[in-house]
C-alpha cells in the first residue's frame, strides 16, 4: 500500500471469538481517533481465534506502534497484536504470510497481466504446442479441485450445488462464469464466462482459453467420474462478447 505523506499502520490482531468482538476494538480505536482505512477479518473456528488485519490511521501523527499495541491490548478481546508502521507512506503487509484462502490453502497473489503475459511467452515459444501444455496445466489445476470438492461435497451434493462450483471462477477473479445448462448423465455441460482472466486483451484466430477449458473439464471429469470433452466455442479473443465452453461426455466404445 502507498499513501504518500501518510503515517499508518497494519495490525494484525488475533481476537476472542465474542459476539461484539469488532466491536469493542473498533470503539477503542475510534475513542482513540484512529481511522480504519481497510482490512479483511476470519472467524475462527474449532477454539481457534478470529484474525483481524486493518491498515489504519492515527488522526494524530504522534502515535507510535507502542502506544497503539498498549491501547489494543488493553482490550480483553484481542489476545495478541503485531503491528508495521508505514515509511515515507509505503506499507508492505509482511504480517499476513502465508496469504490463505478461505478454505485454509495457502494462495499466492499474481498480478492477471503478468499471468498473461506468462502464456504469451508459452506461446511464442512452443507455437500451438503451448495450446497442448497450458490446456494440460489446467486439466491437472482442475482435476486438484475436483478431487477436493468430491472430498468435501460427495458426488451428489457436488452435482445438486453445480453452480455454485461454477461460480468459484468468480470467487477467485478467473471471469464472471454462469452455467448456462447441466445433464447429469450423460455429462453434458455449459459455462459462459464475461472478462475472462485468461482471454482479456488477446486476439487470435482460435480461442484462446486453454487453462480454464482444461480446468473445467479436470473439475467436471474428477467429479462424475467419466471422461469428456471440453470445447471453447465463444472467445474474447475472436471478439466475441464472452468466453463459452462447451463439456460433453466421450462416448463408451465397447
Ligand atoms: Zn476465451
């Protein structure tokens, strides 16, 4: 974070799971005359405690760290508090490692034009193979995902809730995905997907969505246990309005 000319903290703080918990803290910092600028807040669960990071402004530019760990641990519902003063109005949140999901893995943040630019350079390089190698990537991510969501779900809860699986993508920042129609068996499935992460800014004359048609096809395969086939029919790269991907199950030979 950069505020320039600005003085301001990031706390991390580990609170008591207490109805009123924010509460209570978020009135001793206003008695206090701090702002909260932003910050992102998890409940724990199973005994553990809640962790609540903010970026915050003093509206007195005297207070120090110290007096502001003395003020927050005065506090009986934070149990601990570590805090970073800015320097010349930059902030690097080195408190919060490893980033999370909220499913509890460990993520990493990727800026999407440095991830395009990273299947760009794939495709200079390898030409069409690099199709073959992101799609192959993808189906790997996905086929991960699904077995996870088969693990936590079960294959009928997992199916009844498909497009809430579906709109993960978005969850995620991969596009503004939509299941546009599901048959269960046999497997037939479509997904549009608005500002792609993976499609934004290309152009070509071939779809361009190859991870996430391979992702979706991981997830889709992992989860009902066939085999099928994922086709991009709709690519902003073509100039289409979205990306669409279009699932069917491979027919049996027997
Ligand atoms: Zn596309």
């Amino acid at each position: 974070m950069y505020l320039p000319k600005k003085n301001y903290f990031l706390l991390n703080l580990e609170i008591r799971n207490r109805l009123g918990d924010l509460a209570s803290v978020s009135q001793i910092l206003s008695e206090a005359k701090i702002e909260i600028l932003n910050g992102s807040f998890n409940r724990g669960f199973g005994g553990k405690p809640g962790t609540w990071q903010i970026f915050v402004e003093p509206q007195n530019s005297n207070t120090t760290s110290e007096e502001m760990k003395r003020l927050l641990l005065s506090c009986p519902d934070v149990i601990s508090c570590q805090i970073k003063e800015s320097r010349d109005g930059l902030l690097v949140d080195t408190l919060t490692f490893p980033v999370k999901l909220s499913s509890g893995q460990r993520a990493m943040i990727m800026r999407n034009d440095i991830w395009n630019g990273m299947l760009q350079k794939t495709r200079d390089t390898f030409s069409s193979g690099a199709d073959v190698i992101i799609y192959d990537q993808g189906m790997m991510a996905g086929k991960m995902t699904g077995r996870e969501l088969l693990y936590a779900l079960g294959k009928d809860k997992a199916a009844e809730h498909i497009d809430q699986i579906v709109s993960m993508y978005q969850g995620l920042g991969w596009g503004k995905a939509k299941l546009m129609s599901f048959i269960r068996s046999p497997l037939s499935l479509v997904i549009r997907m608005f500002e792609s992460a993976e499609c934004m800014g290309q152009k070509s004359s071939r779809p361009t969505g190859h991870f996430i048609r391979g992702h979706i096809l991981g997830v889709a395969e992992e989860i009902s246990g066939t085999e099928g086939k994922c086709t991009e029919t709709n690519c902003l790269s073509l100039g289409n309005p979205y990306c669409e991907f279009v699932l069917e199950e491979k027919k049996r030979t027997k």
